[in-house]
C-alpha cells in the first residue's frame, strides 16, 4: 500500500498552517449583522413577562427576538426534545436564553441585551442528584420518570446474586467523577443567510450537520431540502458541538426574518452555558471475584447529574453501564443507573461518552482487587481480558480484541515489573485499561438507512470528488476519506478534492461522534472507489486486451501488473471508462451489522467493533503536600490498522492529554450561595483561566505504541482511535498514586487536597482514602432480565412487556450516540 | 467575540503631561500600560473608564538603570525585559524569577512592572462577566453590597495576585508615584493596603513611575509560587524571602512576604525576627515556617482549597529558606512550578 | 446599579498605519477595538483567531516589532507605526516556512485553530535562539493552549524545522 499506513501530511494541513481554513467565525459576508443572546442570570424560574420595546428602539439594533418567535421544542435525541431556542416561559439554569437582539455591531448588539426588561419568578433550584431526589417539586420538565428523575434503568445478565455467592470475595466500592468540558479552543459560531432563492443556507461550527438540519426543519417549519447546513471545520469539538444548539436556530430564524446575513459567535463564557460535556457520576461498584481473580458477577450503580436538558442524557445513562462488559469477562452483571435534572448546564458527550466515569471506577476497583488477592495488576488483567469474537453477557459482539497485547507492550516498554511497587516513596506506578467503540452501532433516530454515504465524482481530467457528509473536527475525518480513496485508484491524497460536511451536496453522515467516521465514512468511501474502479478497470481492460484483474492502479496511472510499462494514465483511464459508459459516479454506502442485543435499551453500546487500549501513568508525589507530578506516560493501542499514522499517534496524545487534563485538574463546578442570601447557583469559573487546561510545561512524555492486527470490520482493518486512549488515564494516575504514597482518590480530579487529605487518614491510622462512602437510595424499576448467552439467552429480556408489532416512529425507541 | 466599552483615548509624551491629563479627569481617567489586566477587566465590565491614558508613549518609563547603589526601574519595563535581564540574578533573584513567572510568555511581553505593581485584586466572585455577576447580584467589590466570600465581612476579600510586589517588598524596593503637584517615593512594603477594594495607596492622579531598589550585593533571594499550571494562572500564594547571611552563616538580615494570602503582600515579620542572629539550619527553618505561616489567611475565592493553601505557606517557607540556604531545592522547585528555568 | 454606559457616539473612526507581514498598511476602525479585531475585521487577516479575548488561551498570538504578543490585548491605536507579523506573513514568495512545513507534515495542527498563533510564537523564538532545547520550546509555547495534540508533535514540528532552517543556512 501506498498511501495507508505511510505517515504523511494531512489532506487539510495546508490550510492549516497557513491560516486558510475558514472557520465559521471567519466567514463575513456584505451587509451582515450580529447577533448577541440575553441569558438568564437566574438557575430556575418562570418567565413573567419580557418588554424589549427600549431594545427595539436602540439604534443600530435589526431585530429582537423571545421565546414566542420559535416555540417549537427540539433536542438531539427523539425521546427527549425538550429545548427552545429562546425560553418562552420557564428557564432552567443560568445561561439559559431567552432573548436575542440582532445589530449593525455586536457591540451594540451587547449593549442592548441591557435594554431588555425581563420579569422572573423564582423557583426552588435543584443543585445535585441527590437533591433531585429528594424534591420531586417544582419539575424541572414535566417528561421523564417522575419528579425530577429524567430516566431510569435496570438490566440483569444473569442472577448476579448467584455470582457474588460463587466468589471468593466480594469488593464493594463507590467512587465519583466530576463533571468536566469540552474547551474547543474555536468558540461556537454560526453565520445563516436566506439565498437568492429564498432557502436557507448557514454556516456552523458543528459535529453533527445532519441532525442540525433536521432541527432547523422541525423548528423552522421548513422542508429539509429548503435548508443547507453547512459544517465548517470545527476548531476542536470532542463532542461539544454534537447537539442542534439554540443559537443556530436564532441566527437561522433572524437571517430569514431580515433577509441578511446574521452572525453569532459565542463568547467563551456562553460555550460553559452550551457545556454538554461529560456528566457528574456518583458510583457504586459490588464485584465478586475467585481467587485467581476470576469475575463471577459485577453490580454497578449510577447516579448521574444530567444538567437541565435532556441533550443525549438518555443513551448517556445506558453508556454508564454499556461496556463494563467489552474489556473483561463478566459472566453475570446487573446495571442500574439514573439520570437527573438539576439546574445547570446540560451534561451530554464527551470524548469517552459517559462510559469514561464507570471505567475509572472499575479500574481503580481492579487495582484493589488485585492487591487484595497478591496478583499483579497487568496479570490479573492478562488473566480476564475479553478475547476475540466473544459475546458479551449483554449481547455485544466482539470483533478482533488485542486488550492482552496492549497490556503486554505497556508492561514491557514501561519497565512495569521493575517499577510496581518497587520505586522510592512518593514514586509509582499504575496501570489501566479500557475499550471503546468504533462507532454507534445504531442511529439517534429510528431508521433503516445506511449512516453514512459517500459520492465519488470521476472528471475526464483524471480529477476525483469526494463527497460526504463527514464533519472534520481536527480528528482527520477529510484524510481518511482522501486516504482511502486515493489507496483505491492509485492515487496520491493531494490529486483529491473533498466536499464534505454539507448537507446540500455530499451524501448524509451522521456525524463526527461516537468514533464512527473511520469505520462508517470509510467503508463507505472503500465502497464508492472500489465500484468507480471496476467501471475504469473494465473500460482500460478493454483498451489493453487483458483480463481486468491483471489490472493495477498505483503511482497515477492503471497499468497490467505483469508489464507494468503497459497502461494509461488515470486521467486516460477515466476517459476511456467515460466514452465506454457515460458520466462517471459511484456511491457507497454503510450500515452497521445488525447487534444481537434485542433487550430496551440493548441500542446503546453495540458497535461494529471495539478499540482496545492499556496505559501505564507514572507519578511523583511529595508528600508533605500532596503535590502531584506526571513525569511520563506509555500507552498501547488497539488500532487494527493506523490509516495514517501520524494522525493516529495525535489522537492517541490528544486523548491522552485531554485525559490528563480529567484526571489532574479540569473540573466543570458550580457554586450554590448561601441560601437565605441568594438564590444563586453559578458555574464557579466559566472561563479559560479557572478552567484548568493543561499547558505546554504540564505535559508529560508520552510513549505511544500501535497494535495493529487489521479488523476484518474497519476499511483496511482501522478500528477507531480518537477516544479510546483518554479512558484509562484517570485510573492508571490514581492507581499511581496509591502506589507512590499508598492512599486511594476514589475521586475525579485527583488534586494534591484530596491527596493531602486521604494522606492525613493513613497518617491517622484510618482509612487511606478520599472518595465518597454512600450511595443514596433510588426506587429502581423492575430490572429487565435478559439470560446471557452461555445461558441460552436470545438477546431478549424474559420479563419484558411485548413489543407493538410495528415499531413506532422516532420517539418509541432509546438510542445512541 | 467581548468587546471593549467606549472610551477616550489619551497618549501624552512625557509624564509632566500625564500627570496634568490624571488631575483634570480624576478618577474618571485610567493609565494604561501594558493592558493585560485593564483590557480584561474593561471587556468584562468590572473597570469601565472614561478615558484611557496610555503610558506606551512617555520615553522616561522604559528604562533600566543599574548602577553601584542600586537600581532604578522605570514603570513601563516589561516583565520580559526584567526576567531576561541576567543583572537580576545577582541577589536581585526574586524579582526575576517573579518576573518570569507571571502568566504566559506572550503576556510578559506585554505586561509592565508598574503595572503588575497596580494588579486590581483577584476574586472568583470579582473576575467575571457582567452577566455572572449579575447572576449573584454582584459583589462588594463592584456594584453590589455582599462580600460573597465572607457576607458577614464589611470589607472587600479579593485577592492581592501580584507576583512582584512580594519579591519586590522582600528587597526592600521603593516606588516613585508623580502627579501633579509632586512626587513622592513609597516603601512597597506601605504601598498596599489589606482591603480588597482600596487595596493601593497610589492616589487617582498619580502615576507610578518608578521602582527602586539599593544594591543587594552580598543578598540572596528567591520567590516561590503556588498555582495549577505552569503558565496562564495568577499566584494563588507565593513567598518571596531576601537574607544577607554572614560567612560564618549568621543571618543579619531577612525579610520574608507571603502573597496572594490577603488583600496585600504579607510580611512575615515573627518570623524575620526570630531568624536574625541565627543560623539557618532544620530546627530555625521549622520554627520560622510556622511563625510566617501563621500570618496567612487564604480565603476560598481562589483556586485550591484555602486551607490546603494554608498548609503549603508553611512548605513553601521551608522551600524558601532551604534555597537561602544553600540547599538543592531544584526537583522541588521544577515540580511545582513547572519549569527548569530560573 | 447597571454599569454599562451607552454609547453616545458608536462611529467614531481612527486610523493608523502599521506595517503589515511586510506591508505598509493603511486602516481605518472603530477605536475601541483591539487589534486582533482590526486584523479580522477590518483587514480581512482571519488567520489569527480568538479563543477567550481575555488573554487566557493564546489563539490570537501575533508578533509585534518581532514578539509574540497577544492581539486580544493590544488597543490597535497603539499599534501605529508598529510592524506586524500574522500567520498570513509566514511564508515567502507562495513557499511556506520551514515552521509551516514541518507542522504540516509532522501533525502539529489537528483541528488547526490554534496552530496560527502557535507557528508565529515559534518563529519568533527560532529567530532569537536559532538552537532552543526541548524545555525551551516548551517554555516558549506556554502560552498557546492547544486543546487536541498534547503538544508533543508540535515540539517535534518545531524541532525538525530547527534542523531545516539550519540546512537551508548551510546551503
């Protein structure tokens, strides 16, 4: 091969480096005006009255616009639109919009948001989990389960009961980790104009065009084919740009009211109020376990923070509880979990999407369970590691799985036996490990559809177009589809042109999220240059006299393989296969194999495959203030095939850092105050300086290595990688830290307090730890009992109700990210 | 994208004319040196001056002047130019390092001495948008009735977060403030008061020009910092500690200033007086840490937990004064701030 | 207790000259602007970008008279007379920069919106230490927050371009 594998420069880098690519922000356009939001500066109240008559009049300012202009609810997932674009009468959290005021400048357009009169009436606000729980009134949405508890589930593989009585020990452990953000470097922006013909047309910093598209239509009462949505590079994403967002709607609705171009760029703070980001968790672990460290059945409990959205909540519960089961054999689990409204910013995906909270805990369990039974660490992970082809006990089919090889090259290039428990006090060592997966196995809306599409488009040139859906955010989404296209025809990524991200001219992609680009747009772009091959191949056969599968296309050209010195040029080739059967296009298409998991809710966590990875964290600690260092990092990846290597190692170091980040310092905090004084609830520091991102000097070495044994899967073998890497990070550093200085943080961040603090226990003989101790009572539902396979289950629950014959539309069925 | 409030915009040539710009506005008139900490503060709406009186512009408050007895900084220097300057490491230590460890590269570039001195103080209730604050009914500091930190507290909380002002009042640097009607020259230790609002003695109409500072041949000094990362954040507590130590070890003289811990720079003077006439070595260390920790107060309207905070004054003392010392403090001095140099 | 004053006069105009990646460059703006807003709004420049506008990420790095400064920071009324550097004056006669080339090939720029000011700031340390050690360049770049790499293949980029620069020296 020529092109995959070899590491090379980006498709985009170009634009990259010379400040060329546009961004939304950096797209201006004549007569253009700017849009600002007013927010709500309060948690939880009702809208009385809005006045933005003074507003109105303020010279400079186009338009205003309340909730009453765009009623119509909306939200990523089917089962929870619960979101305006402006709050017509109920505000949620404090950012929450409820006006916008369109201007000449955006600094008049600020300064007019003051000039808006806006009366509230407050509500008893909501700050936790717990406290939802417990104040069922006033709702913070009336859907959901009940009071404030958004959604609740209960799954049993197999009587767990029988597996802690088959164990030798039982391990009960609660842990908890804190919500953290996204921090795109490139602030949401988006510019909407009504084009010459009356359509509409915007520009925004998105992950997910397709369902923003399918927002603005149910919002807007449009026809989809009168709306283009156009995804402009995003400037980082990591999941924060993947829900329709209220601001795309406004500057949508104003550019149609105006007939002009209307702007918005987010200010950072306003992207904190965004947040979607990863999701408070409170955990309870019970696992039982053999001697040999054996799984016969693990527990696990969640009690999740959901924010006040819905966002994509639902699947992010069942991911909670999803893919315990991929890296290690459980023979019987039972996962129960909750989610929350409070009144703060919603909580959706992040990098690792709600599985990156219950993989610390059971890795820092692991950790636990192996000092208990004296084995090591890395062997009791070798002893349980999942192999390939295994079906899991929720009925999630494995494909290739390299878990043991990664946890053997992170052994071996750490040093790992001669460090474990044998470095100096206030040195250590940890390890973790994790997988994750290569995509959602199944749509966020019910549909039979391919997720993804590809269009190739053959110029007599010898120029080849590539169209797609597929949203760069910075993961190399434009060279993947470049890279295996030109693999295909033999020619060099730089000879191709790509349109993607764009809903008017590239087939649909359901977005960059969920790992699913490299398998989903791959496949189907290997599809759509494999099909446009065999025309040119047939067509050049021809012109040669040969048999076309003598035929080769490398180095430009399509030549026989046995005389290489015979053949056209592509262009040629193109041209002979255009006078043989008319104007050249193909298309290719994906759609995920079918997932055994049949059980509700058996939609989140099915992927076509899974990425697998092992991660050793050093760290030093001083001890007498808990102060904490990373010097380096060893991390092993499951890749399949690294599609470009250079590329593959950045995601690897990319996840790694924002990892880190988690772990060490990022913290997403909200700050109540004292109640009989205020009604406040606030985001603690919504800004880039309190929001701690590691810098340049807080970076370790980190020694990545790639596994590659192809899945049979992925386009050339390619699982996924631009999230995988990040989970075992938290752990492996808390693992460390119990090794450098003998105290659990059973808490993400792990902060130099904490650690002082869990040091001041052992120093006072009592339990060297810091992590919470209790899990509040939750009425679980009936858990739905679905038999594993090795107990002749079919995938289905025993218990459940019958399922209408014919599925429901949309809103009947939960489903993932 | 924040946007700047309005404003007039006055760039005089020398100080006599700033000096007469400052009379005639009052405190209507803001000088403005290297902006990083104004810029920020106007686009949030916390400082919201009429008039905007660059100092870029005065020739007389860019220069470096070393000589014999000591030196004399003028106010527009920036940070950069003080952390490059090798004329620093020479018992003027503590200014350099504090120096090279405000913000970021290219805030240093920027930011001016005079102006890391005038540093607004710092408080997570203080340092956000008019909208945030707005959404806890502001605060004492600006616009609001409450100390958030402290609601039973008549006075304003924020932070001291200057990183020089500590090194500078452990060398016993001076200020010259012009206005007017005259000048006047302040030790740096009486320039600050402890209240969050009121927190400098530099009145409306003056300007700082100058800083001074006497030779400190035969001192040795070092500054140490606490925060989270290795660039970008403010000091969240920093000690700064200056000693003359005879040849036989005897410490003749000694300051030592806790920042980031009060409203002001903190000096540590229990602790200074113990250690003159004593040697440095474990026990007198142990006893000065606990004496100069004792003065700190952090409070929670920084990052980190204040009375983890409280805890690493006591460390960073020992830090300190084992670094005076002449011990090798270098592996803990790259762990906490990140960073081999200085 | 609103402490936002409106405006009187919202169209007030200045003008400065200022030499731009090598030009000479005339404009006219809004004076409460700063800099980096007059080089994307009223220059067209969006290749410098904007992360906080308070001085807290380090996207809108520019150099002036040769230091990297942050343009978010810096009223473009004090930029008169002042040469200004922008990602946009990097390379030379349509080549790119060593700098440029070596981020391209070696993945210093993921998602690229950092990448701008991250390039300017390296070249102004190569142009002043044409040797910087790791720890230097990490020094260096502590200012620029880049939330996708890690930064490791950035200090890789920015050490293959000290060994390019210094062929094309010896060439």
């Amino acid at each position: 091969m020529r092109v995959i594998g070899v590491p090379r420069r980006r498709v985009d880098a170009r634009a990259k480096v010379t400040g060329q690519t546009r961004f939304a922000d950096d797209i201006v356009l004549p007569r253009m005006a700017y849009c600002k939001l007013l927010r709500s500066p309060h948690p939880h109240a009702r809208i009385r009255k809005i006045d933005s008559s003074r507003a109105t009049a303020h010279p400079g300012v186009y338009l205003v616009l309340s909730g009453k202009d765009l009623p119509i609810e909306y939200g990523i997932l089917p089962v929870s639109e619960d979101e305006q674009a402006l709050c017509v009468d109920h505000v949620r959290h404090v950012g929450d919009p409820v006006a916008a005021v369109i201007a000449r400048e955006e600094l008049t357009a600020f300064e007019a948001l003051g000039l808006i009169d806006v009366e509230y009436e407050m509500l008893t606000t909501i700050s936790d989990p717990e406290e939802a729980l417990a104040t069922p009134a006033p709702r913070i949405h009336d859907y959901g389960e009940e009071g404030n508890i958004h959604k609740r589930v209960s799954l049993e593989f197999g009587d767990v009961e029988q597996g802690f009585a088959d164990a030798d020990e039982v391990f009960e452990d609660t842990f908890f980790y804190q919500g953290n953000t996204h921090l795109p470097i490139e602030q949401h922006a988006s510019v909407a104009i009504k084009d010459p013909e009356g359509k509409l047309t915007i520009w925004s910093s998105t992950q997910t065009p397709h369902y923003l598209h399918r927002a603005l239509a149910k919002v807007l009462r449009m026809l989809p084919g009168h709306i283009r949505v156009i995804a402009t590079p995003n400037g980082g994403g990591f999941g924060g740009k993947s829900d329709p967002f209220n601001h795309e709607i406004v500057v949508a609705k104003a550019a149609l009211l105006l007939d002009r171009p209307v702007k918005i760029c987010l200010t950072r703070e306003e992207v904190f109020y965004c947040h979607r980001g990863r999701h408070p968790v409170l955990m309870k672990f019970k696992t039982g376990v053999k001697k040999d460290g054996t799984i016969t059945g693990m527990h696990l409990q969640t009690l999740i923070d959901g924010g006040a959205y819905g966002s994509y909540g639902v699947a992010s519960t069942f991911y909670t509880g999803a893919l315990q089961t991929t890296t290690y054999h459980i023979p019987r689990y039972k996962f129960q979990g909750c989610r929350t409204f409070t009144n703060k910013p919603p909580c959706g995906p992040k990098r690792g999407h709600g599985t990156v909270q219950p993989r610390f805990g059971q890795e820092v369990q692991l950790d636990k369970i192996a000092e208990k039974l004296s084995i090591d660490p890395a062997d009791l992970r070798l002893r349980i590691a999942e192999s390939s082809n295994a079906v899991t006990a929720n009925f999630f089919r494995l494909s290739v799985v390299n878990l043991s090889e990664c946890i053997r090259r992170v052994v071996k290039n750490s040093d790992w036996k001669e460090k474990f428990r044998k470095l100096p006090e206030g040195r250590g060592v940890g390890l973790a490990c994790s997988a994750y997966l290569t995509g959602a196995g199944l749509p966020i809306y019910w549909n039979k559809m391919p997720h993804s599409g590809v269009h190739i488009k053959f110029d007599r040139g010898g120029g080849v177009a590539v169209f797609c859906g597929a949203t760069e955010i910075g993961q190399g989404s434009d060279d993947v589809l470049a890279g295996i296209v030109a693999e295909v025809l033999g020619l060099d990524t730089f000879d191709i042109r790509l349109y993607t991200g764009d809903t008017d001219l590239g087939p649909v992609d359901l977005g960059s999220y969920s790992s699913r680009v490299t398998i989903m747009a791959g496949n189907a772009a290997l599809q759509a240059a494999e099909r446009g091959r065999a025309i040119i191949a047939e067509a050049v056969a021809e012109r040669l006299a040969i048999p076309k599968e003598r035929l080769r296309f490398a180095d430009k050209r399509v030549f026989d393989s046995a005389a290489p010195e015979k053949g056209v040029t592509f262009g040629e080739a193109v041209r002979l296969a255009e006078a043989r059967f008319g104007t050249i296009g193909t298309m290719g298409s994906y759609t995920p194999p079918k997932s055994p998991a049949l059980y509700k809710g058996g939609g989140v966590g099915p992927s076509p495959t899974y990425s697998y990875t092992a991660a050793v964290v050093e760290v030093i600690v001083n001890p007498a203030t808990g102060w904490i260092t990373v010097p380096k990092i060893w991390i092993a990846h499951d890749i399949g095939c690294a599609l470009n290597p250079t590329l593959v190692r950045g995601q690897v170091e990319g996840s790694v850092y924002m990892g880190l980040g988690e772990a060490l310092m990022e913290e997403q905090e909200f700050r109540r105050l004292p109640k009989k004084l205020s009604h406040a609830l606030v985001h603690k520091f919504p800004s880039m300086l309190e929001y701690k991102s590691p810098t340049s000097l807080d970076m370790p070495e980190v020694m990545t290595e790639l596994i590659e044994e192809p899945d049979p899967r992925g386009p050339f073998g390619a699982k996924e990688v631009g999230q995988g890497p990040l989970l075992p990070i938290m752990p492996a550093v808390a693992n460390a830290v119990y090794d450098a200085v003998g105290v659990r943080i059973d808490e993400v961040p792990i902060t130099p307090e904490k650690i002082m603090k869990a040091l001041a226990e052992k120093k006072a003989s009592r339990e060297p730890r810091f992590g919470p101790s209790h899990f509040p009572h939750v009425d679980w539902p009936e858990a739905l009992r679905v038999p594993p396979p090795w107990e002749g289950g079919d995938g289905n629950a025993v218990n459940d109700v019958p399922r209408p014959s014919k599925p429901k539309p949309e809103k009947e069925k939960v489903l993932s990210s | 994208m924040m946007r700047l409030p309005l404003f007039d915009f006055r760039a005089p040539r020398t100080l006599e004319e700033a000096a007469r710009i400052l009379d005639g506005e009052g405190t209507q008139a803001m000088p403005l040196a290297g902006g990083t900490d104004l810029l920020p503060n106007m686009k949030r709406r916390q400082q919201v001056p009429k008039t905007l009186m660059s100092l870029r512009y005065i020739e007389e408050l860019n220069h470096i002047r070393m000589e014999h007895s000591g030196s004399r900084l003028g106010a527009c220097v920036t940070l950069a130019d003080i952390a490059a300057n090798m004329h620093f490491r020479n018992g003027l230590t503590a200014l350099a390092q504090a120096a090279s460890l405000v913000a970021t590269p290219h805030i240093r570039n920027m930011a001016t001495l005079g102006g890391n001195l005038c540093l607004d103080t710092r408080c997570n209730y203080y340092d956000q948008n008019y909208e945030w604050r707005k959404a806890i009914d502001f605060c004492l500091k600006k616009d609001g009735d409450t100390c958030w930190v402290a609601p039973g507290s008549p006075k304003c909380m924020a932070v001291s977060s200057t990183d020089t002002a500590p090194a500078l009042i452990a060398l016993g640097g001076r200020v010259r403030l012009v206005s007017r009607t005259g000048e006047r020259e302040v030790l740096l230790a009486d320039l600050y008061n402890n209240d969050g609002l009121d927190y400098i003695k530099r009145k409306p109409n003056e300007i700082l020009a100058e800083v001074l500072v006497d030779s400190r041949h035969g001192w040795k000094s070092t500054y140490w910092k606490l925060r989270r990362r290795g660039s970008f954040d403010f000091p969240v507590l920093s000690v700064a500690a200056a000693a003359r130590i005879s040849e036989s070890g005897v410490i003749e003289d000694v300051r030592i200033v806790i920042g980031s811990a009060a409203s002001r720079p903190l000096v540590a003077v229990d602790a200074a007086t113990f250690l003159v006439g004593r040697t440095l070595n474990t026990d007198s260390i142990a006893e000065a840490a606990v004496l100069a920790a004792r003065i700190a107060k952090p409070l929670d309207n920084t990052d980190f937990d204040m009375s983890w905070r409280k805890k690493v004054t006591g460390e960073f003392v020992t830090f300190a004064l084992r670094e005076l010392q002449g011990d090798d403090v270098r592996s803990e001095r790259e762990s906490f701030m990140r960073t081999r140099s200085l | 207790m609103i402490s936002i004053t409106l405006p009187t006069e919202s169209q007030k105009s200045a003008h400065i000259r200022l030499r731009l990646n090598g030009e000479e460059t005339d404009v006219s703006f809004a004076p409460y602007k700063t800099l980096l807003e007059v080089l994307r709004e009223d220059l067209g420049h969006t290749g410098t970008k904007h992360g906080c506008e308070l001085g807290e990420c380090g996207a809108c790095a520019v150099l002036v008279e040769g230091k990297p400064v942050l343009s978010c920071l810096l009223l473009a009324l004090e930029c008169d007379k002042k040469s200004v550097l922008t990602v946009e004056g990097l390379g030379t006669d349509g080549k790119l920069h060593p700098l440029q080339d070596a981020f391209a090939d070696l993945g210093a720029a993921q998602c690229g919106y950092c990448t701008p000011a991250i390039l300017v700031t390296a070249k102004a340390l190569l142009d002043q230490n044409p040797n910087p050690s790791r720890d230097q360049i990490r020094e260096a770049l502590s200012g620029n927050l880049c939330r996708c790499t890690g930064y490791q293949q950035i200090f890789e980029a920015v050490e293959a371009a000290i060994v390019k620069i210094a062929g094309e020296r010896n060439d």
